[in-house]
C-alpha cells in the first residue's frame, strides 16, 4: 500500500500478487480520496472495473481527507422573520464566480473552502481569488463570526484576516470579503455575483429565495420547497392496508398500522383514522395536509385518543418525513427499510402527543451543484435544471419507447404519470413499462476525454437482477441558441438493455467556453445596441423620454438623486450619461460614466451595460466612478412604464449598479406568451393570479406554466361538457324523448361500469381522464389552481400510454 498527494489529489494504491478472478494476474486498486466535511469516515464505492476485475479505481468520500476547517452558524433572526442560509453552505464543493478578465472566485458560506484539486487556496480561507497563471490563490478572508443583519434588515457575513492589503489609503491591514444576501422568491439556482473591490473589501450580492425569512407551506400530499424549488410528492405512499411499525417491550409485543395522506381500512379503529395500534386505540384522523418547515416535512394527525386516560386529553400524531441516511452494502451490508423507523410520545396536561419517524427516498431533494469549473473557465449548467416541467424526448427508432430527463435534479413529481419515475433524475417508459434510470446523487465532472457529464445511479434493478438501471447525460458546447429552447434540449442517444444504461446528449451554449460575450461600444450616443445573445440590434428608443429619468436615494426624505437617459443625448447636469445631482449645496453635479461596453449573460439572460470614466472618487488610488445598468427582459412592463431602480446595495464607494426591466428586450413569441397567460390567469381564482406577473421561460425557471403543455381551454368547452350542454337542451325542449334519452344513457353508463370494472387497462385509463378532468375544470368548481402541485399540471393531457403528448417533445 502506498499514499500519496499530488496537485489536490489524495490516492492510494493497492497491490496483490493474485487476482481473485484470474491467480496469473495480479490485483490493483486505487482509491481516490475527496475532502466531504460532513460524510464522517465514510466508505469507499466502485467506480470503475478493469481487466476483467484485477484492476479496480474506488473513490472515498470522508472528512478525514479535509485540512483543518472552521463552521459557523448560518441562520439568523432579522426584522422580517428567521432566515436559514444553512442549505447555501456545502460541505463537499465550493461556488465559483468567473470574472471578465478569467480570474476565478473560489467562496463558500459559513465554512473554510472544501480542498480540492480545484482549490489552490489556503486551507483557511473562506473565499480566495485565483488569478490565471498563478500556484496559489489569494485568501480573501477566513470564517470568524457567523450572519448578521444590515440596517435594511438584510443578512450578511464578512470573512476577515485574508492576505495583507496593499492598498496604502485603506484603513484595512487584510482582506476582507462581505457577502449580502437578498430575498428573490422563485430564485433557486443562482451563485453570488461580484460587485466591486474597494478598500481592500471584496463585495458580493446573492440574490436567492433561500435568503427569504423561513415559512410554513402547506399541500395536498405534495409540497414545493420556496427555498430550493423542488416538490415533495408523498401520494405514492399512500396504502389503505397501512405501513407498520412494530416493536417489543416488556416482552410484550405491539405493533402501530398508519397510512400517508389517508386513512386506513379495516383497522378496528373507526372511519377516519390515520393511525391505530393494536388494542384498536385512535392515534389520529387522517388528511392530507403535508406541511414543510425550513426543510422539514411533516404531517399531523389531531382527534385521537391518548394512553390510560379517560378520553379527556386529547393526542395526536406527528409523522416527520426523513431522507435515509444511506450507507453503502459494500461497508456495513445494511440498507435502511423504507417505512417506519422510530416511535416515541410526550405526553402533558393538554395534549399526547405521538411521533413518528418515516423514511422515505421521496422525502430527499435529489439535487446536486451543478456548475463545472476547468482551467479557470465556469460552466454554469445550474440554468439547465427544471421545476416547472421535465424534458420529453422519444426513442425514434420507432419501438416507442418514450423518456423524461431532468437536469441535476429529481423529476416534477407533477410532471411524470408514474410514481415509479419518482424521486428519480431520468425515467423511462421502455416496453410498455415505467423504469426508473437512475437517482441525482453526483455533481457533473469534467471526464477523462474533456467532456461535461453526470451520472445517474442507483436506479430500478434490472430485469436479470445483476445491477440497477443509469444513467449518463453528455454536455456539448452549441453556441448558438435556439428560439425555442434558449439552453438546448437534450436527446436520447442510446439504451442499452443489458447492461442497463441509457445515454443522453445536451448540446448547449452553457457548455462552451466564455459564454459572456463582451461588445464595445462604437458609437457611445447610439440607441442601437448590439446583443451577442440575439445577434442582433436592440432599439433603446422606447426607453427613452424627453425629461431624464431620476433616481432618488430615499424618496421622499432626501433631494440627492441619480439622473440619466438610456442612450442619445447626454444628461446636460454633468455632460455625461449618468449624473449624481445634489441641489440646494452648490455641489456642481457629479459625472457617473459614460457608455463604454456591452455584456451578455447567457446564464441569466440579462445585458449589462457599463459606464466608465466619472469622477475620481478614491484620491489613493485614483479610481474613477462606474456605473453598471442590467437590462432584462420583463414582458409584464410596457413600454413607457419601465423604471430604473438601484439593485439591492447596489450603491457603493465607486460603483452603481441599475436595474432595468422593460418589454423592450423580450422576443415577440415572449410578449405573446405571456400575454396569452395572463389572460388565463385573470380568469383563474386569487390562488391562480398569485403568479400572474410572472412570464414562461422556455428553460424551465420559476416563471409559470411550463412551455411543453399547452394552456387550459379558457373560451370553449371539451366534449363532455358540450356533450352535456346538448343533453340539457333536449331535456328542456322535448317531453317523451328526453325520458327515452335518459334511459339509453342509463343503460350505457351500466354497460361502461361493468366493462371498466373488469378491465384493468380501463380503470387506469379513466383514473388518468379524471386527473385531466379537474385539472382542465375552473378552480370554483373543484379544479386545481396552477401552482397546486398535488396533481399533473394544469394543462397536461397524459397520453394513454407514455409521456409523450406535444409535437415540441419529439426531439432526435
């Protein structure tokens, strides 16, 4: 055995003279160990076989391969409520936030770094620059106090005592790093964004729904998280039979029945109950209000009777929902059982109380970090995960089989017609059968062969019982972006049967190098600005109007206030685009830059326009003023009524930072999209408008309905309500006819009972037009709003068979 480190790697190689499956060969094995600040010793696990299995490659998860580390709390109370950061914190990766110039920012949150090969930092730091060329990363500052709260009620944390600052006019001796965080709902997949470098402080801004003050939500078995985005479905779980917990005490032996999101049959206990022991005790009602709690999934059973009591004190049941704690066969030989796993109770004067605790694979969010950093270049595939809507692709060999995909992430429960494709990452319907191809467990990596890839695993087992189904999705660079699908849409390439695997491709612009595109600007007084994205002009003019915007600090208390116009003629105040204006003190109005350039981001969408060259406003290091506008596409703002305002501490010593959301920079198929559903959700109960500022996005963000299913029939009525409305019209209009009308309808609907009751293909057919049924219906007659998830989207028509519905699905 020997160990050795080399450039961020820890390995172990292992030799024996004799091969257990061929004595004339001999045994090689390599374990790659990999820091995991939170995975204990761990175990290590296969991941590759050679030379008919005499050489083997392992890899090692544990803490035991991390430096010293330091962690601190990573929630905070702040005026607006309890905010919890902790899901931000990663134990076995870190974020990464590539600059213009290609240096690299390499951060993590309320810990020191993760040591990777990657890193190239000291083991201290909790952020650290690395700039091309250089052997060692420059530490930005080290975790020594946990969040705190700004004046504007906004958490942040600071890291300190980074390199020695070299700045001679900063009050500063060391770096110093300071990450805000700003509430954004529906902003999963994001990573901080760099602001400035002033006084030897390093400023980022994280924009996240987790940075939201912590709630309550509540869902009909099926629960979206706000903070990650990612939906809970328990409806598989439910079994009228009941799940069983037993156990021994005393030498006496009982047992509890209890069914998920509905009540159990035949259990002695009464009608209604969700859980019952064996001496026929009510331990609660059952109903299917699952609730999630920053991160905790819980349902709660009240009306039950408690333990040597005379009915007085009334109990309940707590079912808490836990992610197993998997270990792996090769270590320990013991996987934990779905099911039941603990039971306890507390009892006081007013209440009993029963807890149990139930594992489930449904109770895990399957989703991983998915941006890939390589020789100092990101590739933020994060924009490729979904949670509104899978991907659809077909086998177009013709044998129909058809398959759903998501991108470093669990499935839309909402979105697949099996419970079998759940908590799966990629499902298939092969030979008429739903198989589940593998679980999002592992990040994407950069393969031997330079290719972008992730692998899914631990996916049904296989019909020769040798192994489980995977998966492997291959990302390649496509530059060009595709109206219909801005980030690409993914294909299936093969399915091998045998040995289980399928094969997916993505081709895509987020897998290309440098993806920002950087434009100078020409003609500094031009409306026309060129957008990479779009290859194409965008006309600024729409933006423009004849008095010059304003800005004011704080409006209504303060005179100060920013000027500008988007492009044309100069703001006279300062002969420049932008201008700081302090009337009343004779100050002269400041310059805040002029137009310089022009960037796209291809991963958020947004154009940002920079302005360089105001006034001097650092004498040390005679630094001048810039200005940032990030222009985005808001088909919810019409012309003439779009706004610029100051991005959240988007104010600083030499850098202001402008938002601008406008109609103008949206496609027309954009507007068009959504207009048609706005229309739709206007006609929709309060529940349903609750989402009408938002707009689709074709990637699959948080923006409303999902581009794949088609809208709701809004103005006219399906065939059985028109079926219907002729009924009623007969029976108006007529006497003896409609009798005889409804006779024959009577014998009909007889004779379809009789034939769904025996056929088990009709029975799950009409179980998925009656799901369709409510999801088509208005919200006032018992229909779904279209942020319940609890059922298939609304607008979904599940095919008889399969996934596939829209000609948009069929991609080769």
């Amino acid at each position: 055995r020997s160990l050795s480190y080399m450039d961020g790697f820890l390995e172990m190689k292992y030799e024996e003279k004799k091969c257990p499956t061929d004595v004339n060969k001999t045994l090689n094995a390599r374990i790659s160990f990999t820091c995991n600040h939170e995975a204990g010793v761990g175990s290590p696990e296969l991941i590759a076989e050679y030379d008919e299995g005499c050489d083997l490659e392992f890899a090692w998860n544990s803490n035991l391969a991390c430096p010293p580390h330091y962690m601190v709390q990573c929630s905070v109370p702040t005026s607006k409520g309890f905010v919890d950061l902790s899901s931000l914190s990663l134990p076995h990766e870190n974020y990464q936030v590539e600059l213009d110039n290609g240096d690299l920012f390499v951060l993590n949150l309320c810990r020191s770094l993760v040591h990777t090969n990657q890193t190239k930092c000291s083991y201290k730091s909790a952020a650290c620059l690395i700039k091309e060329g250089d052997l060692m990363g420059e530490n930005l500052g080290q975790v020594h106090s946990s969040l705190t709260v700004d004046r504007e009620g906004s958490p942040f944390i600071t890291y300190t005592l980074g390199s020695v600052c070299t700045d001679s006019g900063s009050s500063h001796t060391h770096l110093q790093t300071v990450i805000t965080f700003e509430c954004a709902p529906g902003v999963y997949d994001s990573v901080p964004e760099f602001i400035e470098f002033s006084n030897c402080h390093y400023n980022f801004i994280w924009k996240t729904a987790v940075a939201c003050p912590v709630k309550t939500v509540m869902g009909n078995c099926s629960v979206t998280s706000p903070e990650s985005g990612f939906t809970f479905n328990l409806t598989s779980l439910n079994k009228p039979g009941g799940w069983r917990w037993n156990e021994t005490s005393h030498h006496v032996f009982n047992h509890i029945d209890l069914n998920i999101c509905g009540a159990l049959e035949h259990s002695g206990c009464g009608a209604g109950v969700g859980a019952c022991d064996n001496n026929k005790l009510n331990l609660g009602l059952a109903n299917s209000n699952l609730t999630l709690t920053d991160g905790k999934l819980e349902l709660v059973y009240p009306g039950g009777q408690s333990y040597g009591t005379n009915g007085d004190v009334p109990a309940e049941t707590r079912i808490k929902f836990i992610c197993p704690p998997r270990r792996m066969m090769g270590s320990s030989g013991n996987v934990e059982r779905d099911g039941p796993w603990r039971f306890t109770w507390k009892q006081t004067k007013t209440l009993w109380t029963y807890y149990l605790d139930f594992m489930t694979d449904l109770a895990c969010d399957y989703q991983v970090y998915c941006d890939v950093s390589k020789d100092n270049v990101v590739y933020p595939l994060t924009k490729l995960r979904r949670h509104d809507s899978n991907y659809k692709m077909m086998d177009m060999s013709g044998n129909g089989n058809q398959f759903v995909l998501n991108i470093c992430g669990p499935l839309v429960a909402a979105d697949v017609p099996s419970s079998k494709c759940n908590p799966m990452g990629a499902c298939g319907f092969i030979n008429n059968t739903y198989i589940g191809l593998g679980k999002v467990q592992d990040s994407p990596i950069v393969s031997d062969n330079d290719e972008l890839v992730i692998h899914y695993t631990d996916g049904d087992r296989c019909p020769h019982g040798l192994f489980k189904w995977s998966s492997i999705v291959v990302f390649r660079c496509e530059p060009n972006m595709n109206e219909d699908h801005r980030f690409g849409h993914p294909k299936l390439i093969s399915v091998d049967e045998e040995n289980c695997e399928a094969k997916f491709e993505m081709t895509t612009i987020l897998a290309c190098k440098n993806i920002t595109r950087f434009t100078k600007i020409q003609e500094p007084d031009s409306c026309e600005l060129y957008h990479p994205g779009k290859n194409k002009y965008i006309d600024l003019a729409p933006l423009r109007r004849q008095e010059n915007y304003k800005i004011f600090l704080e409006p209504g208390k303060s005179q100060e206030y920013f000027e500008l116009q988007p492009c044309g003629s100069l703001v006279q105040s300062c002969n420049a685009s932008i201008c700081k204006v302090a009337p009343g003190d004779g100050t002269p109005a400041l310059s805040l830059g002029m137009m310089n350039d022009v960037k796209y981001y291809p991963d958020s969408g947004d154009l940002r326009v920079r302005y360089l060259d105001g006034y001097e406003c650092n004498a040390n290091t005679r630094q001048k003023f810039l200005t940032k506008i990030f222009y985005r596409c808001d088909p919810s703002v019409p012309d003439g009524q779009s706004e610029p305002t100051i991005m959240a501490d988007g104010l600083m010593d030499c850098v202001l930072i402008i938002e601008w959301p406008s109609r103008t920079f949206c496609e027309q198929h954009e507007i068009d999209t959504y207009e048609r559903n706005h229309r739709t959700s206007e006609d929709s109960t309060s529940s349903t408008t609750e989402s009408g500022g938002d707009y689709i996005d074709d990637e699959g963000g948080n923006h409303g309905a999902d581009p794949f299913i088609p809208p709701p029939h809004i103005d006219g009525h399906d065939s059985a309500d028109s079926a219907q409305d002729e009924v009623t019209e007969k029976e108006v209009s007529g006497g003896g006819s409609s009798t005889w009308g409804f006779l024959i309808a009577v014998v009909l609907l007889l004779c379809l009972g009789v034939y769904v009751y025996k056929s088990d293909h009709a029975r799950h057919n009409l179980g998925r037009i009656l799901t369709e049924l409510r999801a088509r219906m208005p919200v006032y007659l018992g229909g779904r709003a279209h942020r319940d998830s609890s059922f298939l989207i609304s607008g979904y028509n599940a095919p008889s068979s399969g996934f596939l519905e829209d000609d948009d699905d069929y991609t080769t």
